[in-house]
C-alpha cells in the first residue's frame, strides 16, 4: 500500500477530506520521526512498537562477485 493509498482510505474511514487526512498522517508519521530520533521507544497497543536499535556489524558480501 503507498501512502496516497493509505491517506485515501483514512480519509474514507474517518470522514474526513483528503487535505485533512494527509495532514493527520504527515503528522503521525513526524511525530513517530522525532520520537525515535530522540531515542523513545514509541508502543501502539494492538499495532505494535518502534523503536531504534543498534546491531554489531557485520561483514557485507556481493552476491555477484563473492567478495
């Protein structure tokens, strides 16, 4: 699903014109941006969580030459 998708059916859902539901979904996807930018850990209950994880570091590999 794109995001215009996305904004279409929220809009349907919840009665609301185009403009208004892409600026309640710009503002939802903002507010999750700055929230992980500041290190919270953002839970939706019955959705799910976000949040930024560090992982040690691997060695890449081409699949196209092995190297």
């Amino acid at each position: 699903m794109t995001k215009k998708e996305f904004i279409d059916k929220v809009a349907e859902r919840a009665g609301l014109s185009k403009k208004d539901a892409t600026s309640a979904v710009n503002a939802v996807f903002e507010i999750l941006e700055e929230s992980l930018a500041e290190g919270d850990k953002l839970i939706i209950p019955g959705f799910g969580s976000f949040f930024v994880g560090r992982r040690a570091e691997r060695k890449g590999r081409n699949p196209q030459t092995g190297q």
